[in-house]
C-alpha cells in the first residue's frame, strides 16, 4: 500500500464517522507525520507498514475523539508524535494541560520551599545568638542599677 491508498482508505473511513472538519484534521496529521518520517530517513513504503491497517487508525480516531467530546477536552495533535502504531490516535489528551499545570505546581513547590529555608536560616541564627544577646542584656541591667552608668 502507498501513501496515497493509506490516505484514502483513511479518509474514507474518517468521512463516514466524523464531521468534515476533523477528518480534515486527521488526514493532515497523517500526511504530515508520513513526511516528517521520510525526511526522518525512513521510506514511505516503511512507514505506511509501521501505521497498519488505515481502517484501525481511523477506528482509533473516532474513539479518541468520542472520549475527548465525552471528558470536556478539546483535542489537540500531538507535537511529541505518538503515532497509531504505538497504540496512540495522533491526539494529545490533555499532556499540555497536565504539563502547564505541573509548572505552576512546581513553582509554588519551590516558592514554599525556599520561605521554608529562609524562615529556618532565620530561626538558627537567632537560637544562636539569644545566649549571647541574653548575657549583654543582663550585664547591661547589672551595670545600670549599680549606678556605673554615670
């Protein structure tokens, strides 16, 4: 089979089971993926075989669709290029989400940790300092009341 058969097949299948434009959609990432791993060094002959059965993918393509639809998700390709041969549909679900959020998480994290230290830093330095802040304090009351102040 050749890159345009696996198109066409494809799109065939896709056309029956979505709407216009997601088919559209679908059918460029493929084209895309294709010729990103031709340029990649691999034939096209090669990586039509390493898809499979474009029927199986379209098939992949609706289901993924119906549960982005179902969970509220808008779909999005995958720029980390999950293929359909490795199980996945082309689509992310939700990574960039997840990844975003992930970020904000990580920075509060590190906001937190570094009041941590710095109020820990603070707390040595004082326990540290208190006997000695402490003794000049009493010898300082000492001196005053015995009158060696004048």
């Amino acid at each position: 089979m050749n890159k345009h058969e696996f198109i066409k097949e494809l799109r065939a299948y896709l056309t029956e089971n979505l709407p216009a434009a997601s088919v559209e959609d679908s059918i460029r990432y493929y084209e895309d993926y294709i010729a990103q791993q031709v340029r990649n060094g691999q034939s096209e002959d090669q990586v039509i075989a390493a898809l499979g059965d474009p029927r199986i993918i379209g098939k992949n393509v609706v289901d993924a669709l119906a549960r982005q639809k179902a969970s509220g998700r808008p779909g999005e390709y995958a720029s980390s290029g999950a293929s359909a041969s490795e199980g996945g549909s082309g689509r992310a679900s939700g990574k960039s989400t997840l990844t975003g959020k992930l970020k904000v998480y990580g920075i509060i994290a590190l906001v937190v940790l570094v009041i941590l230290v710095v109020l820990i830093a603070v707390t040595k330095v004082l326990a540290f300092f208190f006997p000695l802040i402490a003794v000049i304090a009493i010898i300082t009351l000492i001196f005053r009341r015995s009158g060696g102040g004048r």
